[in-house]
C-alpha cells in the first residue's frame, strides 16, 4: 500500500464525518450552553481582550477534553501563541484528534494539509496569549 494512503484516508473520512454531521445536526451533546461563535455575538470583535504571557508548564494543567489549551506557532508574526480550545472540541471537524497535543505544541498538526486557510481566522477568538519562553 502506498504511504499517503492512510493520511488520506483520515483527512476524507474526517471531512465525511464533519459534512455529516453538519447536515443531520447530529452531536455528541446538547448545544443549549455552548457560547456563539464570534461572528454570531453582537460586538465580539470589540470585545476587549487580555493576552498575556503563559509558561509551558501552565498550558500543560489544561490538557483534556473539558479544558484543552494548545500552543500553534503563529508563523505570520513568527511567534508561538496559547489558545484555549474548550468550547471548540466538539465542533472539531476531525473529531478528537485536536487532542493529540493538548496541553502541548500543536504546530505541526495545526499547520497541516487537513486544515484550510480559513482555520486561522477561527483559532484567532480562541487566542488567550503568549508562550514565555
């Protein structure tokens, strides 16, 4: 079997599953609490938000699907940023595999084939702060 085939296999199956998803408005749990994404809260781009600098071992407590922070280098600034995933999880398109690296860097995966360009703008209301390096 060719090597790219299992990636492949993964990437489609995920689409498959999140179009499904989509359509059907099937999910894992109950979306009566869950927070609007930005785009759907009135002013949530004014909202004024408090980065701050984080040190690894802190983003390391928050690593599960009930609190999931990642770190995702930000290459357009050249910096590695710290996002609180939490209210994001069950709306992973690929399912669990965004807890792969919770609690640690998720780089390498974030900026894989699998996620379009648009996967920047979504993380961005997630963005809490710096890695204190």
């Amino acid at each position: 079997m060719a090597p790219w085939v299992l990636p492949v296999t993964l990437v489609v199956g995920g689409v498959l599953l999140a179009l499904i998803r989509l359509l059907t408005g099937m999910d894992k749990k109950s979306r009566k609490n869950k927070k609007a994404p930005a785009a759907a809260r009135p002013n949530a781009a004014a909202q004024p938000r408090s980065l701050r600098l984080i040190k690894r071992e802190e983003v390391a407590k928050h690593a599960s699907e009930t609190d999931l922070w990642l770190i995702i280098k930000n290459k357009a600034i050249d910096r590695m940023c710290v996002y609180d995933l939490t209210e994001y999880v069950e709306d992973h398109p690929g399912g669990e595999a965004i807890l792969t690296n919770a609690g640690g860097d998720a780089t390498e995966g974030f900026h894989g084939p699998q996620h379009p360009a648009s996967v920047h703008d979504l993380v961005r209301e997630y963005h809490i702060g710096y890695l204190d390096e």
